[in-house]
C-alpha cells in the first residue's frame, strides 16, 4: 500500500512541477478537447457561447475570472465547492501552485475518506444486511459486498456520468481500473505467492468481463446510450450472478456425490469452511479475558457515549508502527465523524455493536445528513409551504424517535427492530461516499483545466489509482497469507460488478432524469487505446493461464506488470499527441 500511495505522490509531484513550467512559460494552444468548441474571443468575455473550459489558460490573467463565471461548460451540477472558481478568481495567478498543492492535498484526504468510510462502515453494514436477509455467501458475495467493494468506483462513475462533459472520467476510471487491477494486481499476486488457478471461475469470469469490455467498445462506436443499453447492462450482471448461483450449485451437487460414493473408503472431508470452524473452536482460551477488569460497574450514559465515539484503540496503538500511527493521526477526525453520523451493526457480537445513547443521537443526525447530502443539500434547504425548511422537519421527527427509543430500551440489551439500522447505516454511508466521490470528480476536472488534460487520462491514472488502492492491498494482504487464489478471484469478479452497475446504473439514472439517451464526448483516440489495452490483457490472460495448465508463475506475473507500464506510456503519449491518427 506504501507503494501505490508513492506512486499516487510522485505522478502528483509531475502535475505540480508542470503547472510551475507552465506559469513560467506561458499558456500555450491546446488541441486536446472533448468535443469542439469555437475560438473564444478576446474582447467578449461576458458573452456566454459554450466554450471548452480548457481555453482559460489561453486567455489574459485578468478574463479567467469572468470566463469561469461565465462559461456554462465550467459549471457543474453537483458538489459543495466550485474549485474552478477557487483558482481562478480567488488565488493571485502567481500563487496557482499553491493553489493546486492544496487541491491535491485536500484529494488525497478525499481518496482517504473513501476508503475509511467503504471499508469501516458501508460494508460491515452490507455485510449485516445479507446475514438479516440470510443470503447465501456466493449470493451476497457477488451482489451485497461486490458493491461494498466496488463503492467508490460505482460512486464515481454515478457522479462523472451525470454530466457529458465528465463522462470521460467515468469510462478512463472504469477502464484504467480494470486494466490496472487485472495486471498490476494480479502480477503482484502471482509475484508474491506462485499458485494453481481454479479453471472454472477463471473461465467464468473472464469471458463475461470480455463480453463487458466488447459492449463498451459498440457502445463508444454510437457515441450514445439508450434506455434498452443501460438496462441490458443491468441484465448482464444479473445474468452472471444467476450463473455464479448455478455454478456453485452444480460444484455442491458433484461434490456431495463424490463424497457418498467414496465414503466406505475414504473418511468425511471437511470444507474449507468446517475446517476453519473446527480450528477456531479447538482453540477455546479467549485472550480478550486478561484485558477485562476484575471487577465490573455499571457505566453512566456519557461513558457509554464518550467509549463508542472513541476510534483509537489504546492497546493497538501501542503495538503498531509510526507509519500506522501517522496514518491513524490522519485518520481519526474523519472516524470520529463517521462514528456519529452512521451506525454500524455487527452480527458478530453479541450485544450486535448496540450503544444505546450513540444510537439514539444516530435517529437524529444520519436522517439529517442524509437531507444535506443527497443533492448536495438541495433537498435539505428546501422551504416547505415558503416556511419550514426540510432539514428542521427532519431534526424535530429524529428526535421524537429518539427521545421514545431511548426510555424504551436498556444499555444492556438490543431492541427487536435494531437490525434496522443496518439499513440506515447502508444509506447514510452511502450518501457520504457520494458526496466524497462528487468532490473527487470535480477537484479532478479542475485539474484537467488547469493542466488542459483529457478527463480519460485523468480517470486512467489518478482516479482509477486512488479506488484501487484499498483492494491492491487488501488482495496482497490475502496473497500473502497463503490464499492467492481468492485474491485472483477478486480480481476478475470485482470489475464485472464495477464496469456493468457502474455504466449501467450510471447511465439509467441520467437517462430518467427527463433524456432520452445519455450523450458520450469520448477524448479521441485515447479512449479507444485504453479500452483496446483491457481487451488485450483479458486476452492475454485468457490465452496464457491454460497454455501455463493453470499453474501461475512468476513469469507470467512480471509479464503482466510490463504490460501495464508500457500501456500507461502509449497513453501518455497518446495524451500529449505523440500517437495520433493521420489524418486522410
């Protein structure tokens, strides 16, 4: 994980050192657009023609201002800041990179409250959803924590394609995700932890990602997306989780036959399952005792309140090393923050993670960040009848509840309907990893301007980076602890999820809004070499993994890794017009 935040750093040092070159020098023209836009005119600032925002830097120091201002193809539609604006019209042209040095400081913490919030707090409440609803593992695998997962990437895909001229980050995100993952993950993998693949879900998987990534292909060939594409994506995925179901089933029938024909000779084999349960029973000593007191007191209310908002773990912290203390440091407001604006339920223990105050203060503030989240807080400032905002409805209604489930409950004991609020912890994660998601996009565009790069290239490298940070690392972790062959399975299967929600969902939510169809402006030829590239690894993969009998190797881990390097210098140079198409 060290790694990667390095690299994220240094590719942010580069964006850095090239805004100084480019203060010192000048502006220069920019050919590189999402779509093609008319010359601005140097005496009619205060016209409004949509222009490519990427212009500004052309223009004198003294018309960017009115240009942002201005300019519709500068607005967006969502978020809480205008960042344009903020470089522009705020910060003195010779302070521009300090400008940018906090913008891509203040994204980094953005990628961090993506992680923390997706991996503490969103999942863990999937996760408790599908244990409620008694799903089956395969099941909730590939739905519930497919898209616990998968949260930022789905997030920031809904975000991106609610505005054409952000689609680009969308697709460069969904794609250089998945080029990124099926090669410098996987390769990582096999470098770390050589292994034999299990050929039916490598089949599986990788020829409905194919089926994906040639969906994608027909679908920037039209340029559009109707009702029918959006939701023949949707039905694709639903079609691969039906054949995961299936697939399973058929492997449990064929085993459970295997079994009883080979039971006179051969004793009962456990499954991977049973066997970690009999050896977690075996072992019966609870080290948690030694930390319990001797004798036990009946904690006030503030001591309950004051223990649950608590994100450090003082004996933790004592084990642990000062890079995960620094990070931790850097951690703890956003924790403490989300400890009071979303609950968490965890079947796993036995009062089920119930803080009666905590909780109760939780019916009063999740229902009212979620009404100052989703639409930035458009609905939330919403007067009804001209009088009473909406967010005071909803703090005068949380509280009753509140008030009426905290003398109606114990400390001691969870209510009946506690599951519940796995389900507005669900949501109200949700809606921050949204809001986290809607500044990420936006800080990146920003960027794009700034730097005048195609919102592709953005969403192939420093988006896609940033959301597969946390599984790069956590796939490693499994590797490392002997079990590379799910970790691989994650990398195949988790992209499915992320790539047919991620454009469909995406797509479907534009669409209802009033459009018929959603508008793509792909940024060239570039878009076309990063789909091209995804095609190529999945076929690599697919062609090499039977010729090597399934046996993954170190060999094929390091080709896999040359791979991604030399498409990621095709696309710079693709970016910057070093491979371009003649023109006939």
């Amino acid at each position: 994980m060290a790694g990667r935040w390095l690299d994220l750093c240094w590719a942010l040092t580069v964006l850095c050192v090239l805004l100084m070159a480019e203060t010192v020098s000048g502006a220069r023209d920019s050919s590189i657009g999402a779509h093609i836009s008319p010359q601005f005119p140097a005496s009619g600032v205060n016209q409004t023609p949509v222009v490519d925002c990427r212009k500004v830097c052309g223009l004198n120091v003294s018309d960017r201002c009115d240009f942002i201002r201005t300019n519709p193809d500068c607005h967006s539609d969502g978020g809480y800041l205008d960042y344009l604006e903020g470089i522009f019209c705020h910060f003195p042209p010779n302070l521009l990179p300090l400008a940018v040095t906090l913008y891509v400081s203040w994204l980094l913490y953005l990628f961090l409250i993506l992680g923390v919030t997706a991996a503490k707090f969103f999942c863990p409440n999937l996760s408790a959803i599908s244990t409620t609803l008694k799903l089956s593992h395969n099941v909730a695998g590939v739905t519930f924590l497919a898209f616990g997962n998968g949260a930022p990437d789905i997030f920031s895909a809904l975000v991106a394609f609610s505005d054409p001229h952000t689609a680009g980050l969308a697709l460069g995100a969904l794609f250089g995700a998945g080029v990124l993952v099926t090669t410098v993950v996987a390769g990582g993998i096999t470098i770390l932890h050589p292994f034999m693949a299990a050929s039916r879900p490598f089949f599986r998987d990788i020829v409905f990602y194919m089926v994906a990534v040639f969906l994608t292909f027909i679908m920037l060939f039209r340029g559009r997306v109707t009702m029918a594409w959006a939701l023949g994506y949707l039905g694709l995925y639903v079609f691969y989780v039906v054949t995961v179901i299936l697939c399973t089933w058929i492997y449990r029938w064929q085993r459970r036959g295997s079994l009883v024909y080979s039971m006179p000779v051969t004793p009962e084999i456990l499954s991977d399952s049973e066997e970690d349960r009999v050896s977690s029973n075996s072992n019966s000593y609870d080290y948690g005792d030694e930390y319990r007191p001797l004798f036990f007191y009946q904690e006030t209310t503030a001591q309950i309140l004051a223990r649950a908002l608590n994100p450090l773990d003082y004996m933790k912290w004592r084990r642990k090393s000062a890079y995960w203390k620094a990070l931790k440091v850097f951690k703890l407001p956003v924790e403490f923050l989300l400890l009071l604006t979303v609950p968490v339920v965890d079947p796993d223990k036995d009062d089920r993670n119930w803080k009666r105050p905590l909780n109760c203060l939780h019916l009063v503030i999740s229902p009212l960040v979620v009404v100052l989240t989703l639409q930035s807080g458009t609905y939330g400032v919403y007067e009804i009848g001209g009088l009473v905002p909406v967010w005071v409805v909803v703090v005068i209604a949380g509280t009753a509840l509140a008030s009426v489930t905290f003398f109606a409950t114990s400390d001691s004991q969870p209510p009946r309907l506690h599951w519940l609020f796995a389900f507005l912890g669900f949501l109200t994660s949700a809606l921050w990893i949204n809001a986290a998601a809607t500044e990420v996009v936006n800080i990146l565009r920003s960027l794009g301007v700034v730097f005048r790069l195609s919102n592709t290239v953005l969403g192939l490298t420093l988006l896609a980076w940033g959301n597969s940070i946390g599984d790069a690392f956590s796939d490693f972790t499994l590797a490392r602890q002997g079990y590379p062959r799910m970790a691989f399975s994650a990398c195949f299967g988790g992209i499915i999820f992320n790539i047919l929600v991620g454009v469909g969902l995406g797509c479907l939510l534009q669409i209802s809004r009033s459009h018929t169809e959603v508008k793509l402006e792909p940024d060239g030829l570039l878009v076309w070499v990063l789909a091209g590239a995804l095609g190529l690894s999945l076929v690599f993969s697919l062609v090499s993994v039977p010729l090597q009998c399934f046996q993954l190797s170190r060999v094929y881990g390091i080709c896999l890794l040359l791979f991604y390097l030399n498409f990621l210098v095709v696309a710079l140079l693709t970016e910057f017009g070093v491979v371009r198409l003649k023109s006939t």
